[in-house]
C-alpha cells in the first residue's frame, strides 16, 4: 500500500517544483477527491498557503484566483458585476456546504458533465492562467482540449473582461440540489432590440461541451422580433448517451425546448 504524503508549498514556486513529482496531485477544496482512485497517488499538494483566494477587478478585467470557492464568487462578484452569467450559473449550483467547498480552480480542472460554471467561463471567453510545466495564459476552450496543459501543471487563477451583456442559465434537475443532467448557458450582446453577439452553450451532450454555432450564427444581427422558438429549436442539435433516470432522446427534445426559453429569457433581461 503506498503511503500517501501531505506537502504544504508557501510560494507558487515550490508547488510548482512539487508538480514535478510524478502523482503528485492538487488539493483545494476536496470535493473532486471523493471517489478519486488513490492507488497510484503519492502525495496530495495542499493549496491554502498560496494566496489563490481572491477576486478583483483591473481595467475591466476580473481576475478570480482558483482557491476563490462558489460562495466566495458569488459575493465578491456580486459587488462587481450583479448581472454577470458566471453569478447566475452558481446561484443553484450544489448545495451549500458545497459551494462552501468547491473552488473554481477543481471546477475548471475536472471540469464534470454536470458542470454549472463551464458554460458560463466559456461564454465569457475565460482564460486560465497556470504554472509549472505549462506556465502562462491560455483560452478556457484551449485547456479544456489540450490534455497536455494539465500536466503536472496548476491552475492559479480564471480571467475574463467585465462588459455588458444579457445571459440565462439552465440546469436540467429532477430536484433542486441533485448534479445537472445538462446545463443550458445563453449570453447575447445587443444593441437595443438587436442581436450583436450571441454565445450558448449546452454542457453534458455527448460531446460533452457542445457550443452551437449555427444557432450563434441564426441569432446574430437579428430583431428579437424576428427570432422565434420554432427557429431556435431546429437548430438545437445535440445528442445525450441518456442515463438511469432517463433516457437521450428525451434529453435532446428537452434540450431544443429550454435552449429557445433561455435566449427568450435573456433577450427579456434589461
């Protein structure tokens, strides 16, 4: 049996050194560790000492550090952006313990089919900044499909401009604390009436992140009088393997159903 050592790194520098260590693995808030495989793990990274946990703003650029829980971000974001559809996103997300736990950096990492804050991060068009072996700035989409980047590497912090803009979010659920079957995240910039740029995307398809851009492409430069649900739903085209609670073709027609009422509601919000 391997014997699993805790380390306490004080700088970004010595985790990093640490991450050079093969199994080696970061610990924020734990929550992703509960039904981890810690055969080949021979040391768990402890992250409270590095001053990750923070929110702040700098020339329209809001910058949440990855130690930053859902809790933390829901108050430290509400002060900055109130309407910001990473806010709206977390307002269900788990339950309250959880959100007390769960940090943005292990949310972004694992980055689960049930995920609420993955929609949003790429809507905004997220970076993530990370050290170690891969040390910089990178695209959220980037990280997310270059395995390579998570290489003994870890996620300091999440960046993303603060502008206006009109969003909703969807959590497919059959209670209100249970994980998402799939999520439903729309974010339109307009110019009044009109549709200047629309981002949506469904996560838990069977692609796992599916980004519709043909339906971006059918929204933009549009009158919201001139978009309608039945337009909407036929370019709403995405598969689920389904689950033991219920079965993928029910989930894709549900999917064209809430995607057409959640840019419906976020064209309503003023």
């Amino acid at each position: 049996m391997i014997k699993i050592q805790w380390h306490y790194p004080k700088s970004l520098a010595e985790a990093s050194s640490l991450l050079e260590i093969k199994n080696i693995i970061p610990h924020g808030g734990g929550t992703s560790l509960i039904n981890r495989d810690f055969s080949h793990v021979v040391g768990l990274l402890n992250l409270t000492e590095l001053g990750l946990n923070y929110i702040k703003q700098d020339n329209a650029i809001i910058e949440i550090g990855s130690m930053s829980t859902y809790a933390d971000i829901l108050t430290g974001l509400k002060s900055i952006s109130p309407d910001n559809i990473l806010v709206k996103s977390l307002q269900n997300a788990a339950n309250t313990p959880c959100r007390n736990r769960i940090t943005i950096g292990g949310s972004i990492s694992f980055a689960p089919k049930w995920s609420d804050v993955i929609g949003a991060l790429l809507a905004l068009e997220a970076k993530v900044v990370i050290t170690g072996k891969n040390d910089g700035e990178f695209l959220l989409s980037e990280y997310l499909e270059q395995k390579e980047l998570r290489q003994q590497s870890l996620i300091t912090a999440v960046k993303f401009k603060n502008f206006s803009h009109r969003s909703s979010h969807y959590r497919e659920v059959k209670t209100k604390n249970d994980m998402p079957l799939f999520t439903i995240t729309a974010l339109l910039k307009m110019d009044k009436d009109q549709i200047e740029q629309a981002k949506v995307f469904i996560i838990g398809t069977t692609e796992r992140i599916s980004q519709l851009i043909e339906l971006e492409n059918y929204l933009e430069n549009k009158l919201r009088l001139e978009i309608s649900e039945e337009g909407i739903q036929n370019l709403v085209k995405v598969s689920f393997n389904g689950s033991r609670i219920t079965d993928g073709d029910y989930l894709s027609h549900k999917a064209k159903i809430e995607t057409a009422r959640t840019i419906f509601r976020a064209m309503e919000i003023s």
